[in-house]
C-alpha cells in the first residue's frame, strides 16, 4: 500500500511531506518512514492524525515524543457504526 504524509504550514498551505510504500503496517515501518521525514529537516510535529494503523502511535512517540496522536474522526465513526445495528446508524450518525 502508498502511505501520504501531508502537513500543513502555519500559514494554512497543505504540503505531501513523504510518501511511503509498505507492504505490512508495523512499528518498524512507520519509525522508518518518521525517522526518513526527521533526517529531511521536519524538527517538530504538534499534531498527527491518522487512522488506527498498527504500530503508528508507538513510532510517533518515539520519533516525535511531543506531538499530539488523534485518532481521524471518520475512522473512529466507521468503527463505532460497524458495530451499531443498522436501524440505529441513521440516529448516530445525526
């Protein structure tokens, strides 16, 4: 799979930091793909947001120690309705 990694400068401006092609989602890879973006001159990360990907927040924390992790909100609203009974996702999701 292709990961993106995308910023986005103070000034609003977004910018495709890095992209990376990985066969597995592992800390191992996600370090890698954090350490490439860190030797490139990235000196501080205050917010990364990412879907539930294995091993990401581990790596984040070690490469990144300061920066916030959040969860994106659609990843966690697919979770919650995959286990809401149909009926029920129409009221969740107003």
């Amino acid at each position: 799979a292709v990961y993106i990694a995308i910023g986005i400068k103070p000034n609003g401006h977004k910018e495709v930091i890095d992209y990376f092609i990985a066969p597995n989602e592992n800390i191992e890879d996600w370090t890698e793909l954090l350490q490439s973006m860190k030797s490139r001159g990235l000196e501080q990360v205050e917010l990364f947001l990412s879907d539930g990907v294995v091993g990401m927040k581990s790596a984040l924390a070690k490469t990144y120690p300061q920066a916030h992790f959040q969860r994106c909100l659609v990843h966690v609203m697919r979770n919650i309705c995959a286990t809401v009974r149909v009926e029920d996702r129409e009221a969740l999701m107003n």
